[in-house]
C-alpha cells in the first residue's frame, strides 16, 4: 500500500496528506510522532479527549506515547493526516490498529481528529486507509469500544457496516468488517 496520499481535501476544501506514521521514507520517527501526539493533544477539547481516551487529560504519559509509537507495519500500524502551515507539517489526526492476542485475525482500532478538522471527512479518509492496510495484513475484522457519547464515531462505523453492541455500560463495540468496507 502507498505510504503516502497527498491532494486530499477536507469538505471545507482544506488540503490535507494522510502518510504512514512511522516511516523511514517520509523522515517520520517514533520521536517525531511523539511531538506530533502531543501537539495534537493541547488542540483537542476535553470532550474529544474524554470521547478517545476516556480522560480530560491534557497530556499522555510516556508510556501511553510509547505504546501508540511502537509500531510494525503490520501488528500494529497506523496512518497520520497532516497540513502543511509555513512549510511545516502539522498533525491533525491519526488512524491506528494493534492486532489482538488470543484473538483469531481481529485488530483493535482506534480513530483520533484535532477538533477543528472534524466533521471534514478526515476520520472517514483515516479509517478506510486503516482497512486497507488490515486487509493487507490479513486481519478480517477492526474492532472498537466507543464512548457511547462519540455519536460522530459511532455514525462513521454504521457506515462502514460495523456490527455494533453494547459490550458493556462504559463503551459500545463496534466490529467493522474489512472485507466488505
């Protein structure tokens, strides 16, 4: 799959790239993905926050920054959406799986957008290029839990045939099909 996607445009006409997060060819480290989380998390909300971490807060620990870094290409991958301001890029959302041990070809997906891009078709454009990259992999089904306030999210994964069920009263599972999105 192409590492790259650029001429993309979100419905307010905004250009945008989506590239691999960690990748060699385009100069991304785990370190500069890091700063780009990090940077991402000041831009969010305490809603969105608290809708993708199930926490306000404004800063992930180094752990948590080391545990979304470490990434393969193929167990665990993920896609990052940028602008380009003053010849810099900018990080504005993030796409990524980690495939589930015990667990026969299912990935755990997550989706992530800087509040003043969503709602433009970033998520929708992140998550597709998630699938085609599980679909390569072998892996038949992303799986997500869902804060059952992220109307957005849960609206995105209906439309990508996600069979959805309450797994419990904290979140929502959401199970999107690769083959068929």
């Amino acid at each position: 799959m192409k590492n790259v996607t650029s001429g993309l445009a979100m419905k307010n006409g905004t250009p945008y790239e989506i590239h691999v997060c960690v990748d060699p060819e385009t100069g991304h480290t785990p370190e500069f993905l890091k700063g780009q989380i990090a940077n991402a998390m000041h831009s969010m909300s305490a809603r969105s926050r608290w809708l993708r971490f199930a926490s306000p807060a404004r800063k992930l620990s180094d752990k948590q920054l080391d545990y979304l870094t470490n990434l393969d290409g193929k167990n665990r991958m993920a896609w990052c959406a940028l602008i380009r301001e003053k010849n810099q890029e900018r990080g504005i959302g993030l796409s990524r799986y980690v495939k589930l041990t015990g667990e026969n070809n299912i990935a755990e997906f997550a989706v992530t957008v800087v509040d003043e891009f969503q709602n433009q078709g970033v998520g929708y454009a992140l998550l597709k290029k998630l699938i085609g990259s599980a679909r390569d992999n072998g892996i038949a089904i992303l799986r997500g839990y869902i804060q059952p306030g992220n109307k957005r999210m849960l609206s995105l994964c209906k439309r990508l045939n996600a069979s959805i069920s309450a797994e419990d009263t904290a979140c929502i599972k959401a199970d999107i099909p690769v083959s068929s999105s």
